[in-house]
C-alpha cells in the first residue's frame, strides 16, 4: 500500500497554511498592541512574507554575530535581533507600522508563540521538518555521514527514576511512549540493583567506566588529601575519571556523551563535568546555535514561564491540601524555581536538539542524561503528579528522538535506564526536630562539629554549562568570563557558595556529610578509621547513642579484629564471617545488603561510621539526611530499583545484574554485538 503523506504535512501546503497563520498572528498581535498597527488584511500577508524573507536573507550572517550574545542570554539576544527583523519589515512594507523595537520585540515574541500554538493544534508542528531543515544540514556540513545497516544504540538515562515508579506511569498514562514501546513488543523492561550508594557519580562510574571503587557517596572526606570530594565539582570528577577509566569506556569507539557527570571515554562531549577541561575532545558547540534561532528561544521561553508558573501553583495546592511531607519555602521558593527550569526544560531541549543532531551524523553510540525528574520527585515528592508531569514530558522527546531515526543515516537501538531510583519520606529534621549534624554534636560536645548536608546537584548542572561555554567557547566564553569574574575559583565559575563550606568544614574535628538517607561521620584527628574497639575512647556515647534513635536503621564501623560490622537497636551483623547476633540489623534493605556493605567497609575513603536511617517497608519510607523528601544515597526501598527498558532484540546476559559495573559490562556486550566485534 503506498503511504500517503498527510495534506498538512506537504511541504507546499504546510508553507501556505503556516504563512496564513503568521498573517493572522500580525492581525491579532496589531489588536493587542498599541505601538503595532496593519491598514488591512493584504497588507499582513505582505507583511508576513517579507518577515519570512528577511528571515533567510539576514539570519545567517547576523546569527553569527550575536552567538555570544546569544548563549549568555539563553536566546534573549536573538529575539530582540528578530525585532529588529520586524521592524526592517516595517520600513519595507506600506502600511505596517511598529512604533519601536519594544513593540517590535513584543510582536516576534507573539508571532512565535502563536505560531506554535496553533501549529500544534493543527498537528502541522512537524519536528521532523524542523530537524531535516536545519539539525540535518548541520550534521551533514560536520561529517557527511555514510549509509550503513550497522546499527548505533542511543542510551537515554532518566535521572533518579525507579522501576515500580515507571510502572505506575505507564499504568496511569503518564509515559505512553515508554508504554506503546512494551506493548508492542519493540522492548522489555527489566530491573536492577544499585550499589549501596545509590546515586549518580557511584552509578555512572560504573555504568560509562565500569569501576566504582571508593565513590562513597555524593561527598566524602578524602583523609590522605584532608579535603572534601564533592560529586558537584568538576575537578573532581575529572580526577575520579583519570583513577577510574582504563581506556575502555562504554562510548570510547567514537561514540557521544551529553549533559553526564562522566564521559564514557567518549571522544565527542557537551556538557560533560569530567572532560570539561579536556580540550583534546571534540566539544560539540552546535547546540549554541539553539538559542540563535528565535523560535527556539520563544518555544523555551514559553515553556520556562509555563513550568514556573507550574511549581508555584503545585507548592501551594500542596501546602492548601496539607500534602505530607512537604519541604518549606526556603527550599520551594527563592532560586530553586529557576534551578528546576534549567533542570527540566533547558537541559533536557538542548539534549534532545543534540542528540537529533548525533543521529543524522550518524554517531554509533551516545549516552545522555536527563536530570529533570530527579530534581523535581527531590523537592515534590517520588510519585508526586509533579514528578510525574515532568516525565510525560520527557516521554514526548523520546517520542520526537523515536521519529527522527527515520531519516538517519543508520538504524538505532533506543535504550532508555535509570541510575539509581529515589526513596521517599518525611525527612530526619522533620520527623525529629534535629539534623544528623546536631545530633553527632550530642555526643561530641567539646570536639569541632560540622557538617555538609545538601547536596545541591541543579547548581553543579548550571556551574558545568557555564564552564563548558568559556572553555570551548571562545566568543562567548570572553565575555561570560567577564561577567562571572567574581564568582571564579581557581579558574572555574561557581555559581554556588558550597566551596566556602567545603573550607569550613575541611578544618573541623569531626565530619558530617549525607547523601540521601546514608549519612558519613569522619573524625580527622587520628588521620584514619576509629575502629569499634577504639570508638568510645575516641567518640565517647556517639556510636551508642546514634544506634538507639528511632530514626537510623543501622550504623556499620569498622573492626580491627572482625572487620565490618552492621550495628542496630537490636542485633550486630559481622560482615566477614556473615555472623549475626540477635536480630538481623539489615532485614528489609535487601537481599544483597550484606554484600554491598563488606565492598563499602573496604574503601580507603569510607567514613568510621557509615548511618543509615530506617526503612519502614509498610509505607515504603526513608526519612533523607538532607532537606529532600525524595531521596537517594543509601539503602531503603525504590531508591535501589532502577531500571533498563532495553529492545527485545539486545538479549540480558543475567536476570538481575547487582551493581553498576555490571550495567557496564551488559552495555559493553550488546555494543559489541550490534557492532559485530563480539568474540565468536
């Protein structure tokens, strides 16, 4: 049967139906605005066409001229250069009348949204159209792709998302993508164990290098360095990069890493924290031209506004139903507004328009993240209809990347995973009316307390676009780095004052760190682990005291003569010898906590206490260390549940793969296999 493409999707009609649109936008903008007036209807069509031509004409070259600008401001720039465009029109066209570049700027701002508005609803808003016009030539002028049958795998991470939340989605119509994928037998979905430290440098470590080896939780206290490592600073995960690649990452056969903490060994990257400064990578700058384009920047606009307006309204009906639990407004309000739109609609469109771009050039593998679920079930609640908004959304672009494989250049296995999940619950401080910090303070009055218990990932996620852009970006670096001259340490732009903490609490005498519901207490004075044999000389009452509040599940030290041991209200676990007394302090964290534990009581960096709080199975609670009332970092419920929704044709080599380094290996393997390199 030959397909037929649909009358509003030819690209004549479309032409002509999209021309009457931009006509009647003017009329309307014309009724609306003061300073904007048309004599008659002919003369928008003119008016419109002139626009359009002007458009093509003058794009190109004043494009390049404003990228700068145009990066700095998110694409402000551009939508103001479109007014003058409108206002050129202006002077070309009897009859069109724009008082000045306000109005002007005003109108391309109303034409744009009108535009997408109505195109949308219309269904004539094709991305294809969009990407084989301007994505596609862009990929072609780079590397001219080659035809193949070979197939490439786009591994399309989903930040903090757990198999049974997933379910729940599907079920509720939430991921219909995701969801037609299953049901059509196009994919299967598949669970898998986390680490212990369940979050994201421990899990893509392992998943891009394969080795996680003494990542213990967001942040720790390096005791050979005296310093905090922080997973939000990109030195850092460089350094963590260079001790844990062995050159044989999951994207080094010329694949693509975008918006990850690590780089894969990818020799193409965007926003990438660890390669940041690795110049010797090709660091694609082609997502830039994004905000040159206006209607970009007024579809991005638009959806900001939108998704601003969407959290202060979702906060106060949470707060006028008496939603419980709830964060409060210094952790709702203020930037964190601005932190969740980069979040959820700047980083996850320039993903996408790049990604699209990889798949017209043709790339055989890339792995991206997409970190707005994460950031939103943190502050919102794991199942929240927040969260849940934020992924249907996400499921769109799947929908709109599933489309433009269509015309790349080569075929495409989509696997779409998550690194971890999140657990939730009311929070330590909520629930108890004291910090993990306070509480270590009980029983340390006369040593030096302090602790880091936030862990800001949004803001490391502005901090590595900001450097990403004046390192390899050399018109619009210059002038970011000028503004930005304050905020510099050490040649890096941070936008956060978590290096001033960091400083702080580097001099104290004992360390209080948390990720999620895993809290880390490290003692510096003796330069080494307290053992338990030690514990009351050196930290008198503290390991007792910790063990008997109701909020921690269990609290592990170190044995100098029976190694790892798992301490709780009523039972010891002796890791080595799998020995336990009373009951079993690790019932209902899973069936390979034990293991997870004696792997994380080895690590050079572990704390001399690691503090779990408890899981309370019924209602599938944690209660999080930080102000976050969807959690991850320890162990508990979803948080250690993520998933890999893989094509039925990449066959699992294990039912249940525990561990990242072991998502690493499957990866591997399927690569090898799509790619014909697997061994006979």
């Amino acid at each position: 049967m030959v397909h037929r493409t649909p009358l509003l999707k030819r690209p004549v009609v479309r032409l002509i139906v999209i021309w009457a649109i931009e006509a009647l936008a003017l009329v309307f903008m014309a009724w609306l605005l003061e300073g904007l007036s048309i004599d008659r209807g002919a003369t928008a069509i003119i008016a419109a066409a002139v626009i359009g031509l002007l458009n093509a004409l003058l794009w190109p070259l004043l494009s390049y001229i404003i990228l700068p600008f145009a990066v700095l401001t998110l694409g402000l720039a551009a939508l103001i250069l479109n007014g003058v465009i409108i206002m050129l029109a202006s002077a070309l066209v009897p009859g069109f009348d724009v008082n000045d570049l306000w109005t002007a700027v005003l109108t391309a701002l109303g034409l744009t949204a009108i535009n997408a508005i109505l195109s949308s609803l219309l269904t004539i808003d094709d991305d294809n159209s969009w990407y084989r016009n301007v994505v596609k030539r862009r990929a072609k002028r780079k590397v001219n792709p080659e035809e193949t049958s070979i197939p490439g795998i786009l591994f399309l991470e989903i930040d903090g998302l757990a198999k049974p939340v997933l379910e729940k989605a599907m079920r509720e119509g939430q991921a219909p993508t995701m969801k037609r994928w299953l049901e059509e037998g196009s994919h299967q979905l598949v669970g898998w164990e986390t680490d212990m430290s369940s979050q994201t440098s421990a899990s893509q470590a392992g998943i891009l290098h394969g080795n996680n080896d003494n990542i213990p939780a967001f942040r720790w206290y390096d005791r050979e360095r005296k310093e905090i490592i922080a997973s939000s600073n990109p030195d850092e995960v460089a350094a963590l990069e260079k001790k844990h690649s062995d050159g044989d990452g999951l994207l080094v056969d010329n694949g693509a890493s975008r918006g990850n903490l690590f780089s894969g060994d990818a020799p193409n990257v965007m926003t990438t924290a660890s390669s940041m400064k690795d110049l010797s990578r090709l660091h694609v700058t082609d997502f830039y031209a994004y905000f040159v384009n206006p209607y970009n920047f007024t579809r991005t606009l638009l959806l900001l506004i939108w998704d601003i307006i969407l959290e202060k309204r979702q906060y106060r009906y949470a707060r006028k139903h008496n939603v419980y639990p709830i964060l409060d407004k210094h952790h709702r309000g203020g930037k964190y507004p601005l932190l969740r739109v980069f979040t959820t609609i700047i980083m996850r469109e320039l993903n996408v328009y790049t990604l699209i771009g990889d798949i017209f050039s043709g790339v055989p593998s890339a792995y991206a993240t997409f970190v707005g679920y994460d950031e939103v079930a943190h502050h919102s609640g794991v199942e929240s209809p927040d969260a849940l908004g934020v992924l249907r959304k996400l499921d769109e672009q799947f929908a709109r990347i599933d489309s433009a494989i269509e015309d790349a250049p080569r075929p495409y296995h989509l696997v779409i995973l998550s690194d971890h999940g999140q657990s939730g619950g009311a929070t330590f401080l909520q629930r108890y009316g004291i910090s993990l910090e306070d509480l270590v303070r009980q029983y340390a009055a006369e040593a030096q307390v302090r602790g880091m218990l936030e862990t800001n990932e949004s803001m490391g996620h502005v901090n590595v676009y900001v450097n990403d852009v004046i390192k390899n970006d050399d018109r619009s670096g210059k002038t970011i780095k000028r503004i930005t001259r304050s905020k510099t340490v050490d040649g890096d732009v941070r936008l956060d004052d978590e290096h001033v903490v960091e400083e702080e609490v580097e001099q104290a005498e004992i360390i209080v760190l948390a990720s999620g519901n895993l809290g880390l207490v490290y003692g510096t004075r003796l330069g080494r682990r307290v053992t338990l044999e030690e514990v009351d000389t050196v930290l008198p009452g503290m390991l007792d005291g910790l063990v008997a509040h109701e909020g921690i599940g269990w609290v592990m030290i170190n044995s100098a003569e029976q190694g790892g041991v798992v301490i709780s209200k009523s039972g010891r676990y002796y890791l080595e010898d799998d020995r336990i007394e009373g009951e079993n302090p690790l019932a209902g964290f899973g069936d390979n906590a034990a293991h997870h534990l004696r792997r994380y009581n080895r690590f050079p960096n572990a704390p001399d206490l690691y503090v779990n709080s408890f899981y309370n199975a019924e209602t599938n609670e944690v209660a999080a260390f930080e102000e976050l009332i969807g959690c991850h970092g320890g162990l508990g419920g979803y948080q250690n549940q993520p998933f890999i929704l893989h094509p039925t044709e990449l066959e699992m080599s294990s039912d249940h793969l525990i561990g990242a380094p072991a998502v690493y290996h499957q990866f591997k393997e399927w690569l090898a296999v799509v790619h014909g390199t697997a061994a006979a």
